[in-house]
C-alpha cells in the first residue's frame, strides 16, 4: 500500500496542514463554533433566561478550549475570527442588540477572551509539567536548575 500526500490531516481533532498554518483549523473551529451559535440564537426566546449561558458554557465553550494550547500560536486574524464568534453568542445570551460594545457585552456575563482563556490554559499546564502533574517525560524536558 503507498501512502498518499495530502494538504490536511486531522489528527485528535485538530486539522494540521502542510502549510504549517493553523488557518485551516481555525476556519473549520469556526464554522463548527457558528452552527451551535445559530443553534442557540434559535432557541434563546423560548428557553429560561440563565438557559443560554448554561448551554454556551456546555456545548459551545468547549469547541473553542478543546486543543486551543496547541493552536493558540495562530494568526491575530484567526484569534479575531474565533473571537467574533464568542462575541455573537454573548449578545445572544444577553438580548443585547449587535452594536453593543464587545466588551461590555463579555463583562455583563462575566466572559474571558479566548485569547486570555488560552493564555490561562498554557500557563496551567507549565504548572502541571513543572509540578510533575502533567506526563513525567514532560517533566523530565525541565532543566533541573530552573
């Protein structure tokens, strides 16, 4: 059997590229992301008023944190594009019309940049790795004087 070449290879649900470019992934993420964003703006007038944040924190939260210390080395126009979508779904939860300011939309429900949440994500798993908390071949890359 030959092996193929190909552009893209998803691999534990990130999409590499032969481009060494996270563009591709970051598109896909966020036209994942948009489908459950249109899904909740659907339903955000028949459910609950806490509803929407609950099943933005269930279902579309986790699209954005699953490998995001892998990717988080994307382009700022990636980030920018992954950004719009969290900021749609904030003005969804909250009923706010879409020229509200993004910021003071991501404040009134207590929301994190993605950008932060990634920085967050990356700095907890140094932790881990440095604490051994994380796989011991991580640990052993530390240098022993740091």
């Amino acid at each position: 059997m030959q092996l193929q070449e190909v552009d893209s290879h998803k691999h534990l649900g990130l999409l590499f590229h032969n481009s060494v470019s996270w563009d591709p992934h970051i598109v896909s993420l966020h036209q994942h992301a948009v489908q459950h964003v249109n899904c909740l703006r659907s339903i955000s007038n028949f459910v609950p008023r806490f509803a929407p944040f609950s099943i933005y924190n269930s279902f579309i939260l986790p699209i954005f944190d699953y490998g995001s210390i892998v990717y988080d080395t994307c382009s700022q126009s990636d980030a920018l594009l992954l950004a719009s979508a969290q900021i749609t779904a904030a003005k969804i939860i909250t009923g706010c019309i879409m020229t509200t300011a993004n910021d003071a939309v991501l404040n009134d429900i207590s929301l994190v940049k993605l950008g932060t949440r990634r920085e967050m994500q990356i700095l907890l798993y140094y932790y881990k790795i440095m604490f051994g908390m994380a796989s011991p071949s991580l640990h052993s890359l530390i240098p022993k004087n740091v």
